[in-house]
C-alpha cells in the first residue's frame, strides 16, 4: 500500500509535469467518472499545484476546483513522457492528464473526486485527519493531543496506523519507525511517554524524508518483512503478528524493543 512518503514523491513529479503546463486534455476513463464532465469542467483551467497530505493527493486548479485522490492498497501515480509505454494497462487509468510534453496517470485510484477548494477544508474525512508526517512544519503538539484522546489501551504500532493521530503512516512504517526507536509496537499508549512517542515521530519522519528524496522507495527495510531473520541491531529473531481491529502485520524485535 502506498505511504505516505509515495505519495509525497509522487506530488513532486506530478506537480514538476503539471503547473504552469499548457493542459491539452483530461480524460476520466472509467464508466464511474462518465457522467462528471470533468473534461469540460476543467478546461482550460491550470493546475496552479499539487500537494499532499498524508496518503492523500491534491491536484489544485484555477477557480477554487480540486482534485481528491487517494489510492488505496494498489493505485499508483505514473508521469510519462509522451510516445512513452505507461508501466501499466490503460485499462487500469482513472485520470489521464496530457501537457505538451507529458502524460500524468493515476492508475487503480478508486478514491477521485472533483470538490471545490472550500469543500476540501470543510469535508469531514479530510477535517479528520491528523498532522500530515511529512508536512513541511510538522505539528507535534497537534499529534500528542491525538495521541492523548485515543483509546489509552491501544498499542502504540496501531495508534500511529491511524490517519486521525498522524497522517501518512501506513503498514511499512509503522513497523520500521517503531524498531529505530527501540519502543514495542505493542506498549500500550498508556504506558508511552509524550518523549517516547515524539521519538518514534521524529524518526520515522527522517527515514520518510529520505524516501520522498530517493522517489518514494525505501531502503533496506530493517524489520518489515523480515519476520524469522536476525535483527540488525541485537541478532534476535524479528517476529510478526496482526495488531488491531484491522489485523494488519506488525514486525518487531521482542529482544531490543521495550
Ligand atoms: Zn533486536
């Protein structure tokens, strides 16, 4: 699933291809959009940015209209030079935005909506988000209050999945932002200081800062996926084990993560 760090390198290359571009078409390929007008309603409007917050990605143009995406488990954001092969079926495109020299397509992106600029500070699912990791000024104070409403009882790995604590953690970084900080994804919240969770924020935040450098992809994962092989830090064995209402995958070192 796309995280956070995706997604913020995808803004950049999308936003690179896009503002200030002569747009020649927008097309919304699938039966679902057939009815929006999206073509006419954005004609000859420019994109004037494209920005993200957390997982989700919005593609800003003139006259207060925004596009709202957000790609689920498998979607992803492609920036092709035109003539160039798309990396995945047309089949699969939701969105296909040509310029001069590029075509921008989202593929396999169930979540696109076209909302005005003032809808999208008013939609509830929006509002409801926590601070974005990833933001520019990241708003700490913000993520400890979250922190501190959540369910007390809840481990600390499943509060940070939670978009309304802090916005762009997904599966993967949980996981790795938990292992750098030594804490256990399963201490309760309870049980973790204000100190203890800024670490985990901080951390996770500088690993995330340098995937969105290297294009969205993280390197060498140290307990992700790793469940079985030896720990980088005290050559313990990495364990995995579903955590939360969602069951979703946490790996961890029960040896150096306290
Ligand atoms: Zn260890």
């Amino acid at each position: 699933m796309p995280e956070g760090d995706t997604i913020h390198a995808a803004a950049r290359r999308v936003g690179a291809a896009l503002v200030g571009k002569e747009i020649v078409s927008i097309e919304a390929p699938q039966p679902r959009h057939a009815l929006d007008r999206w073509p006419d309603r954005l004609a000859g409007r420019p994109v004037q940015s494209v920005d993200a917050h957390g997982k989700h990605l919005f593609l800003r143009f003139g006259g207060n209209l925004t596009l709202h995406s957000h790609l689920r488990m498998g979607g992803m954001w492609g920036v092709y030079e035109q003539g160039r092969r798309w990396s995945r079926s047309p089949r699969r495109a939701w969105l296909v935005i040509r310029t001069p020299e590029h075509e921008i397509v989202e593929f396999d992106g169930p979540v696109l909506e076209l909302m005005t600029e003032s809808r999208t500070r008013f939609d509830l699912r929006l509002a409801a988000l926590g601070p974005d990791i990833l933001a520019t000024e990241l708003d700490e104070h913000r993520f400890l209050v979250r922190l501190r409403e959540d369910d007390p009882t809840r481990g600390i790995g499943d509060a940070l999945l939670d978009q309304r604590n802090i916005a762009g953690i997904g599966n993967v970084w949980k996981s790795e932002g938990c292992f750098d900080a030594g804490i256990d994804p399963w201490r309760k919240l309870a049980h973790t200081s204000d100190d203890e969770a800024l670490r985990v924020l901080h951390g996770t935040r500088a690993r995330m800062q340098e995937s969105v450098s290297r294009g969205g992809h993280i390197r060498g994962p140290r307990v992700y996926d790793r469940a079985g092989r030896q720990c980088p830090r005290c050559n313990s064995r990495i364990r995995a084990r579903g955590q939360g209402d969602d069951n979703r995958t946490t790996y961890w070192c029960p040896a150096c993560q306290r």
